[in-house]
C-alpha cells in the first residue's frame, strides 16, 4: 500500500483524490502483498489496450498453465472453454487468446463473457454445467480474471475512485467434466447453483455503473447503497437456495417465523448444510454484512478476510482464492460441502454449492501453499499507510 501511495503522488492526482484513497485503503482490510498490472506501476501510467491484452496474457496464460499441468490435461482434450473479465472485452476475445496460446483444436466450443461484475465466475461455472448437460463426455475449461489497467480512473469523483482502491489482479481456472472416467478423481462435484438478478429494480440497476464524470472521464461508480442492494439480492438468493440444501427442520422454524410475525424472521443456521463458506471477497464491509446477517462466526469467514488481506478483490476470481486457502489449512475433508457467495453489477447475487469428494485436496499450484503456514493473521481496523 506504501507504494499505492507513491503512486499517486507521482502521477499528481488531486490532493483531495489523494487523500481519499488513502483513507479507503487505510480501512481496506488489505495487506502489503496485493497485486498490481505492470502498467499501474510504470510512469506515467499506461492504461493502454496493448497492456491489458499484457496483463492479461500475463494472467490467463498463467493458470491456465498451471491447471493443465497438475491435472496432467492436453489442451487439445479441452472440449469448451469460456473465460470471463467483465472491464475488458478485446478483439480478438481472450478466449481466442487461449485457444492460440495452447494451439486447442478448432472444433472447440468458445465463450467469452463481459460486463457480468464480480460474480462472473460462478456465471461461467453455470454455463460450462448446461453445456456439459448437453455433450457427454466432455472437458469444460473456464478462466475467471479481470484487468486493472486499462480501467485506472483518473478523475476526482469519489464513487469512481472506489474502483482504483478496491480491485486488485488475479486469476483462476477450473476444470470441469461429465466424463465417467473422471467421478472418481475429481475435487468436487457440483450440486446446486442458484442466480438472482434484480435488474428491475432502478437502484440494484445502478448502483454499480461505469460511466463519464463532469470531466468526461471514464469511471466505474460504486454507490453507497450497494451493502443495502446486495442484502435484498442474498436474501432473494437464499430464499431460492435454502428448499434445496437447509434441513426440513430448518425450514419448518423459519416458515413457521414469517407465519407468525410477531418477533424478527428467523435465520436458518446455514452451518448444519455447509461446513465451509467462500464469501465474494468484495470488501471488508461486505464480507462484515453478510457474516452478520448469515449469524456465522469469525472462523467461517476466515478464507475470505485472509484472501482480501493477501490478495484483494480479485473480481470474479475471489472465490477460488478462498477455497484454496480452505485446502491449504488442511480443513476440506471427503463429504464437505462448500458454499460460494459472489455479487456483480446488474445488480446479481449467485450462489455455488459443491460437494467434496477427496479427504486432501491440496494441489501443487495452490496459491497459498508456500505460506499458508502464515495465516491467519490479526488484521487491524485501520493500517497506517507511510510513504517509502
């Protein structure tokens, strides 16, 4: 964060700017090793379509890479593949970017999905589940990422500024099959995945929203009724998702509360389904909300406050730092099942439910393996930010 702060001086940015950005990362939640684009760190900055399509070879090519090799995959097996970045829609497609990089066959079924928000990812998990429904025994590779870079606001409107603060670089890819062969060896298996879109609503519609400002810059804006938008969209989530994973005594009480209304609405204990929580490390605020409002304790939200802390809020991908870092505390055990939270613009709350099916699923390119050892740690309300 020292050289967020230099940054900003280096590149004049208003005082006031300045000062408030200093002030969100101080509450941030986040550590001194969250990851930045190359461009950020050049001066002057280089918010450039030449190096984002960088970054994001950077990205993509990495994990993509690195899955491959650990599931000892050929590229030429890979079926489908659908890759997300909601900010950063080039032509050529990122996907098409992929495909040339591991020389994939041609016949390969493509998708390359933008303007989903942070909650692209579990998007991309639904539709590479609907596409394997329909070709058997396939192999569905999808990569959730975003790029930071070309989409660094310049301006001084505060709810613009937010998005410079709060997003961070990151990638993940995730292998997914319907062949026979593979039941036996896979990590999970996917049980429930519920979307709710509250685009109807004017608010939920607009509360995330890229746009110009007075200066005709382009910014995204995040408004500050985004916690309140997100509850209604978790709560309309979970109202579909409870029937199919709370147990029937679960549902009885809280049926039974909204019948009589004569205290608050009971709150399912969502822990007698889910021995593990993956919560859109979107922000400490958000990550706060929903362990409030969800009755869960500090070690349940553990993955995703040590994930903001490490690495930020790496978009679409948060959720697949979390449940590495579930795996890399040795905690993921066979018959587990894991619940992942994500929110995006639009306004959309999805939610994936996996069921494990190894007692150790650590892998060689999690990425926390090398210092897993060192969480989790005591994070402070308010971290002072010194100029190097």
């Amino acid at each position: 964060m020292a050289f967020y702060h230099e940054r900003l001086h280096l590149e004049n940015i208003h005082p006031d700017a300045t000062l408030f950005q200093l002030k969100i990362l101080e509450k941030s939640g986040f550590g001194e090793q969250t990851g930045i684009p190359e461009s950020l760190a050049r001066t002057p900055i280089q918010n450039r379509v030449s190096s984002s399509t960088e970054e994001a070879s950077t990205i993509l090519f990495q994990v993509v890479s690195n899955l491959l090799k650990t599931t000892d995959t050929n590229p030429k097996a890979i079926d489908v593949l659908i890759c997300n970045s909601s900010m950063f829609a080039p032509t050529p497609s990122l996907s098409s970017m992929v495909v040339r990089k591991f020389r994939m066959r041609s016949n390969i079924k493509t998708f390359n999905l933008s303007g989903m928000g942070c909650s692209a990812g579990i998007i991309s998990v639904g539709l590479a589940r609907d596409l394997l429904k329909v070709y058997p025994g396939c192999l569905a590779l999808v990569v959730s990422t975003e790029m930071l870079g070309l989409n660094w606001y310049t301006g001084e409107n505060k709810s613009m500024l937010l998005t410079n603060c709060l997003f961070r670089m990151g990638g993940a890819a995730i292998l997914m099959s319907n062949r026979k062969k593979d039941k036996g060896t896979s990590k999970y298996e996917l049980q429930h995945l519920v979307r709710t879109h509250r685009g109807k609503d004017g608010d939920s519609y607009s509360c995330v929203f890229q746009d110009v400002d007075e200066d005709k810059k382009v910014g995204v804006s995040i408004s500050k009724e985004i916690l309140q938008v997100a509850g209604g969209a978790l709560k309309a989530n979970v109202a579909s998702l409870g029937p199919m994973v709370l147990p029937y005594s679960e549902q009885l009480r809280y049926l039974v509360s909204l019948i009589g209304r004569k205290g608050s609405i009971y709150v399912p204990k969502f822990k007698r389904a889910f021995q593990h929580f993956c919560i859109h490390a979107g922000g400490k605020a958000v990550i706060q909300a929903i362990q409030k409002n969800l009755k869960l304790n500090d070690e349940d939200v553990e993955p995703s406050k040590m994930t903001l802390y490490r690495f930020g809020n790496t978009s679409s991908s948060s959720i697949w730092y979390e449940l590495s870092y579930v795996e890399a505390k040795g905690k993921m055990q066979k018959g587990d099942h894991v619940w992942q939270i994500a929110f995006g613009s639009g306004f959309k709350c999805c939610s994936a439910v996996w069921k494990c099916n190894q007692s150790r699923v650590i892998t060689r390119d999690n990425a926390w393996v090398d210092d897993i050892h060192l969480y989790p740690v005591a994070i402070p309300a308010t971290a002072k930010i010194s100029e190097r």
